[in-house]
C-alpha cells in the first residue's frame, strides 16, 4: 500500500485527534500500536477492490496500488471504523481499555464525516462509501462490496434486523427495515423505503413499503 504519509504520521493523527476531542489514556497508543498491522491489513484488503480514483495510484511497477491518504476523509471514517472494530473484537487482555480507546475512536468518527457507523457492527470485508453524511447502519446482515452514500438508514424494526446480500447499492436517503432480505446485485434508489420485505436478486428498487416498485436490473 502507497502512503500519503509515513506511518507514524497517521498513527499521530489519530492519537492528536482522541486525545485533543476526549483525553489523554496511557492505553491508547499501547492499543493503536499493538493492533495497527492488522488494523492495516484490513484496510488495504478493502480499499485495494474500490474502484474510487483516490482509492489507488499507480506504482514504480506500472501497477494500480492501494493508497492511503488519512486526509480524504472517506478513507479516514474506513480507517477508524476499522481501527475501532478491530481493537474491540481483537484486544483479549485490557479489554475496558479497548472499550474506552474505541469509544474515542468511533466518537471521532461521527465528529468528521457525520456517519455512525458503530464499531460492534459487523461489516463485510470489503464495502464502500461516498459523502456518507447522515447516515446510519445498523447490526444487519450485510454481504460483501455494499456500498452507500449520504442518508442512507439500515436498523432494526420490531427488534428485527435486515439481511442484504453481497454487491448492494443504497442511494441517498434510501433506508432498509426490520425483517427484510435484500437478494445479491441489487440498487436501492434514492429515498426508497423496504421495511418487512423480500426483494429478489437483480432488482431495482423505488418508491416505500408497502407500495415499491420492483423492476429487473
């Protein structure tokens, strides 16, 4: 992966930007270090499949490369959810610490891109965003390359969370409920609505439950 800038800088950026939003925990950097290589992997693993052209540059081989620039702050969000998801899940031995260190971390993420997206929410490997501002995700289901934009809502309805396949796009203002299966390779318009709904593979969705309308891809 091409950086921006060296490494320690992004660890630096992160710890300046906790610390200066919260306070200051000798834990922190311990945890941030301790868990940044996989942090890293996952990260790379996710941006190198995103075809945005500030996701790559072309390397001294001639090749398209994963780049990270912490500066873009669609890539910053990917990095803290990561950075928080991976702490949480991973960090066995000071886990108060990790709980405190990720409540930062996803505090800041909400403070620069206005997304929530909660670092206990299980993500594919592999998703995307674009100006995600007001959007929040859920505990769903989500299958692998899910990609959303701003306003966007997926949550529980009658403490029932949807299930979406693999390769699923939501555009802005679309939102997906409750008891809902959302099949593979299907485009969510702009302010629809899919509460309580099965939706076939393939498929276009507009309009709200229960009046949607349903079209082949």
């Amino acid at each position: 992966m091409i950086y921006r800038f060296p490494l320690r800088n992004v660890k630096d950026m992160l710890l300046n930007q906790i610390s200066n939003n919260y306070f200051k925990s000798i834990d922190d950097e311990m945890l941030i270090s301790k868990h940044m290589p996989i942090i890293l992997e996952k990260f790379e693993n996710n941006i190198k499949n995103n075809e945005n052209k500030y996701y790559s540059r072309i390397n001294e081989k001639g090749e398209r490369e994963a780049y990270f620039d912490p500066l873009h702050t669609c890539q910053w969000l990917l990095f803290l959810y990561i950075a928080a998801n991976t702490i949480y899940y991973n960090e066995t031995e000071k886990k108060e610490a990790a709980r405190v260190v990720c409540d930062k971390i996803y505090g800041q993420s909400k403070i620069i891109s206005g997304c929530d997206l909660y670092y206990e929410v299980q993500m594919p490997d592999t998703f995307s965003f674009d100006h995600p501002t007001g959007s929040f995700i859920g505990r769903a289901t989500i299958g692998d390359n899910f990609n959303f934009t701003q306003g966007c809502t997926v949550d529980h309805y009658n403490a029932v969370y949807p299930v979406i396949g693999k390769n699923v796009t939501m555009k802005n203002g679309s939102t997906v409920l409750g008891n809902s299966h959302i099949g593979d390779n299907c485009f969510i318009s702009a302010g629809a609505m899919i509460v309580d709904e099965d939706i076939p593979a393939g498929s276009i969705v507009s309009g709200k439950s229960p009046n949607l309308v349903i079209t082949a891809r």
